[in-house]
C-alpha cells in the first residue's frame, strides 16, 4: 500500500501520546494514499501521527525537553554533581553521553516526525484538492507549520542537522549535514505559504485547542526563526558544514536571511496577530494555575503547547517545585521536581512590586514534616526553584506519582509575540511602537502601578531599549527555556554566563548591586501551617517580626543563607572551564546516529 501504509505503522500509537485526538480509524490494509487524503478524517488522522512523535519517550518527552535549554544565566541545572546529565547542561556532552546515545533520541525522533510530515505534505497537495476544500487546507497548512517546529527545534539543539523536505527514497535513505540557511530558508517559507491557510485561535474545530496549529501561532513562529535565522551562532565555515569543521561565531552570509529582509515581514505578521488574532494576556498566577490544570482552551494566552495526553510528559515531573519526600501532591513517588531551577540571582533583577518574582523563583521545597503533615520549607540559598510549575496546584487531574505527568509545556505565548514585536520594531526605527508593546507587558507585572510601569518605558531610549528587552525576557520567561536560544541569537551566550558567575561571587560576598541584602532570612507560616513566609532577601529587612524562625543549616544552627561555597558551586557549574560554552553550544549528533548514518554524517564544532 504505497508509503502510507509506512505511516500508518509509525503511527499507530499516537493515541497514548496526543490529546484530545481520536486515532479511531477504518483498518488500515483498506485504503491508499488517494483514498486517505482525499477525506479530511482520514486525512487528519495521520497528521495526528506526527503530533505521536513528540512523546516518544528518549525523544521530546523523556530527553528534548528535559535537557534543553539550561544552563545560562537565569536558568541552570540544580545539580553540581558531575556526571553525564551535568555535562549536557554545562557545555561538555560527548557523542557518547548516554542520555542522549540512545534509540528513539531527539535527533532520530524528531527525523521520525519529519517522514511522517513529508508524508503528510506531500499526499496533501497530490490527494487533498487543497485548492478548493478550506479544511484540506487547514491540514496542509498545519503540517507545513508543524514540520517547521520540528526543524526548530532540531536546529536549536544540534545547530546544522540533514535537510529532508521529500519521503525518504533509496536515493535519500542517507544524508549528510545541511547548512542551517537552507533549513531556516525552507521553514520559513513554508510558514508564509501556511498563515493564509490557518484561521484565528477558535476559528475553526481544530484550533479551540492550543495543541492545535492556528494563524497566531505560525505567525509569531515566523518571527521566531526570522530572529534566530539572521541572528548570531556558532557556525562551520562556509561550504564546510558536515566536514568535521570546528567553525566560528558568526551571522549568516546568505542575503535572504538578513535582518533588512526578514525583520519588516516579521514585524508585520506580529502587528496582525496583535491586533486581530483576540490573543491577550492573562492574570500572571492564573495563567500559570490554568497551565498546572492542562487548560487548552485557545484564545487566551498561550498560542501553541506540545500536546501530550493527560497521562504523558514529563515537565512537571522534572522542573516542579520540588517535593523532597513523599507528599499527599506526588502520590506514591519519594521525590519529584526540582531538577532544575533559577539562579538565585534571578530574584534580584525583578523590582519588588513585579507580580512575576514570587511565582517565577521559589526559595522552597516540600516535604512530610515529623508531625504528618505536608508543607513548604526552605532551601538553601544557592538551590531556588521554577513556581510557575507547581504539583500542587495539578487540581483538576492531579498528579499520581508515575513517570509522566500529563503537563502540556508551552512553546508560545502571546507575551513573546509582543516582546518580539518590540525588538523588531525598535532595531527598524518604530520606537514608540516599541515601547507600546514592552508597556503592555511592564503593565501586567505591575498591575497595582501601572504609573511605574508607564515611568520605565518612558524613560527608554533607543540606546537602552535592547538592553531592556534582554532583561525583560529574562523577567518574563524564566523557567520557559527560551533564553539559551534568545542569547545565542544575540552573540551573548558566553558574555550573559559569565556574568553569571560573576554576580554569583558578588551575592555571597554581598558586594556591589548584592550590598545590603541581609545575612540572615526568617521564615514562618500562614494560618494552614503549610504555607511559607520569608523575610530577609530583601535589602532593608534585617529585623524580623516577632515569632519567626531562622533559617537553620543541617546542625540546625542560625546560618548565613547564602554560603559562599554553594554559590561558587553552582558558578563552576554553569560550565567547565576545559570548554567553551560558544563552540558547544550545539549538543553533538550522538554515537548511536552517527553509527546508524553509516559514515555519511559528521560532528563538526570540535566534537
């Protein structure tokens, strides 16, 4: 049965993987490819087995998204401890890392994704009469959008990866390295082409959900790689990817993906969804209590998630608040959370009054106290944790203690697409246009003072602004994994993790911008006993209310919060000094890849 039947195959356990999304189909020997994808159902049916591939599990939901994006300078991993998980968060993984060098990894997932979409793509316009049926559209539409975040992704890990925009064939069954340009050229076509097709959030049946591809989201997608396609990366030199070349930083020769060409068309895809597609932004806890509950619905805040079932995923799971024992919120699991988390650091670039600081950075744990009951405790001042992803605020569909959680982590939100949108707008000249979208998002962190957030923006120039959206996103996503991406395409990765390090030594020595924060925190609890109060990070508060307790080290003895040993730890760790965290800011393509493309692909960077 042709090449579908190959993708019937490779799908037939999407059920366990996508959301909301019935697999029920006629048996699969019965049709072709005209048969299927000439029927929207049908048709849709196996597009649904692409959306399967991000829960294969040593791919997207057991290693991509449990590795990617940490360390930089305000999200790292929370362990100092050397070994192979470490050593793929600071800059020093090997092909042979075995997290990474094994079946079904990121990079052989996500190829297995991109056959399915090939597939898709293809059978749409030879079968789907796309030229007439607005619904077979939407599904061409979506597969092109779909197979581009599949590419992204893939390029944000591994840097130049094989091009593959047809089936597989026995003439292609083996690629070497593409240079990235033609990827980003290839994808971003594909997104123009696609956004006529894609309705609004809510237009259609489809895009009532987030897990489903809507015209908002394909457009701030565009914007999205039109940024990192012109922006800065470690590249081979030209003509030399896949050679083994070790490479430099530097920004792209070709002339299509120069920020002249692909900033004013970015600009005008965010300018339309800001103003037609009904995306707003949400009460900052809200959104996050409704991304702990799975809420799905379109048309709020979040453009796109990774759609995996309620039993499937593995966001809360590894970056929750951690639980450190048994709690009633973990079920039968001893400890979940907290494999990662922001520096402490982070809490010292918010202003006291940002709504976003106590939910986005939290200086506690849980655990069952001696007493039987379960409550928040705090940590140690060099191990701070992500509170927008929280086990117990999972209320709806709580969690049960296995080894997936349901949680859909999110890809976009409508404040990336107005931070995009005033980035793009400031470096073509339109500050003031600028500044009205970094104000939308300044107003929802200060709600309670909307003048001060007015006050901030308005004292902006144009030799300050760029400085100010690298420290507004950093504000904004923390905890998102965005930001290893955003410094990468701003040439700043290794200047923002040295300046990491450095603001590290300076908070234990409280020196420079850390003088005057006191030596001792105090803490106590709400009426439910459970519920933590602190008092002492902040600059000014060095007398405690009466009653409350000093934080303690293990001997239970009053102790300085922030030890100067366990800061220097978690500054050693961001990256070893043997590498340099530019020239390895790709993952390597893994022993088990390298072996399976029989010699017809090699790691460049140095690896």
């Amino acid at each position: 049965m042709k090449n579908l039947m190959r993708l019937f195959t490779l799908g037939a356990f999407a059920a366990a993987c996508v959301s909301c999304i019935d697999l029920t189909s006629p048996t699969k020997s019965s049709f072709d490819e005209s048969v299927v994808f000439s029927n929207y159902d049908l048709a849709e049916n196996s597009l649904y087995g692409v959306y399967a591939t991000f829960g294969a599990q040593n791919g997207h939901r057991g290693r991509y998204l449990t590795y990617y994006g940490f360390n930089n300078d305000i999200e790292a991993s929370t362990t100092t401890t050397a070994g192979v998980k470490l050593d793929i968060a600071s800059y020093d993984c090997t092909p042979g890392n075995t997290q990474l060098s094994v079946e079904k990894n990121p990079f052989s997932s996500a190829y297995e994704g991109i056959e399915r979409v090939n597939l898709c793509i293809r059978n749409l316009r030879k079968y789907g009469d796309v030229s007439q049926k607005e619904d077979m559209r939407y599904l061409l539409g979506e597969a092109l959008v779909l197979r581009a975040v599949i590419y992204a992704d893939l390029l944000k890990a591994y840097g130049e990866v094989p091009a593959r925009f047809e089936p597989v064939s026995p003439e292609t069954i083996y690629l070497n390295k593409s240079d990235k340009d033609v990827i980003y050229k290839q994808i971003l076509g594909d997104i123009e082409e696609a956004i006529p097709y894609l309705p609004w959030p809510g237009g259609n049946a489809a895009t009532q959900s987030t897990g489903r591809i809507s015209k908002a989201f394909a457009q701030g997608l565009y914007a999205r790689l039109a940024l990192a396609a012109s922006g800065w990366s470690w590249r081979p030199d030209e003509g030399q990817v896949g050679t083994g070349n070790e490479g430099s930083m530097r920004q792209s020769y070709d002339p299509e993906l120069q920020a002249s060409v692909l900033y004013p068309k970015a600009l005008d895809y965010l300018r339309d969804c800001i103003a037609h597609s009904g995306m707003r932004l949400m009460d900052f806890e809200q959104l996050w209590r409704e991304f702990n509950n799975m809420d799905m619905t379109a048309g709020k805040e979040v453009l796109f998630a990774y759609p995996f079932s309620d039993g499937r995923g593995r966001w809360n799971y590894n970056f929750a608040v951690s639980h450190d024992t048994k709690t009633k919120y973990i079920g039968s699991a001893d400890k979940r959370g907290g494999d990662a988390g922001p520096l402490p650091t982070v809490y010292y670039m918010y202003d006291k009054g940002d709504v976003r600081r106590d939910i986005s950075c939290v200086p506690f744990h849980w655990e069952r106290g001696n007493d039987g009951v379960d409550r928040e405790a705090m940590n140690g001042g060099a191990k701070w944790y992500f509170g927008k992803y929280r086990f117990e605020w999972m209320e709806k569909i709580p969690y049960t203690g296995g080894n997936d959680d349901g949680i859909k982590p999110v890809y976009m939100r409508y404040a990336d697409v107005l931070l995009m949108a005033a980035e793009i707008a400031a470096e073509l000249g339109y500050l003031p246009e600028a500044k009205g979208y970094l104000l939308e998002v300044r107003k929802r962190a200060f709600p309670d003072d909307i003048a001060a957030a007015e006050a901030y923006v308005d004292a902006l120039g144009e030799a300050d602004f760029f400085e100010a959206i690298v420290k507004e996103r950093a504000l904004e996503f923390v905890g998102e994994m965005l930001r290893k991406g955003d410094l990468i395409r701003w040439g700043l990765l290794r200047v923002k993790l040295d300046e990491a390090k450095a603001d590290l030594t300076a908070l234990a020595e409280k020196s420079g911008k850390y003088a005057g924060i006191p030596d001792y925190v105090y803490y106590s609890y709400e009426a439910d006993g459970c519920t933590l109060r602190w008092y002492g990070l902040n600059k000014g508060e060095s007398d405690p209310p009466a009653g409350w307790s000093v934080y303690t080290n293990s001997e239970g003895e009053p102790s300085k919060y922030f030890s100067a040993n366990s800061l220097a730890q978690r500054a050693d760790a961001l990256y070893k000094d043997s590498v340099n965290p530019e020239q390895h800011m790709w993952w390597p393509i893994s022993t088990f890849d390298l072996t399976n493309a029989v010699g017809y692909i090699k790691n460049d960077y140095g690896y």
